[in-house]
C-alpha cells in the first residue's frame, strides 16, 4: 500500500482556517459556518484519519 501525499489537505484545510476568519471579520458573519464542515473533513483527511 502506498502512502499518499497530504500535502494538498493540509493546503485546503489552511485555506479553510483563512475563510473562517475572513468571514469572521466581515459583514457577511452570518455564513461562518458553512466553512466549519471543510474545515473539520480537511483536517481529517490531512491526518489520514478517513
């Protein structure tokens, strides 16, 4: 079995946390949420949990 390159979840799951603030800063405060599930599956998959 071959050990796959995390290197693009870790990518995606810092740019997630980026999102998170960025709506957390700005007038449209009310959709932080809907990057909480990208951030919780990234990470995840970064850490070859699933």
């Amino acid at each position: 079995m071959e050990k796959k390159s995390s290197v693009l979840n870790w990518i995606l799951f810092f740019v997630s946390v980026a999102a998170f603030f960025v709506f957390y800063f700005s007038p449209l405060a009310n959709y932080i949420t809907a990057t909480l599930p990208f951030i919780c599956y990234y990470l995840a998959k970064a850490l070859d949990l699933i």
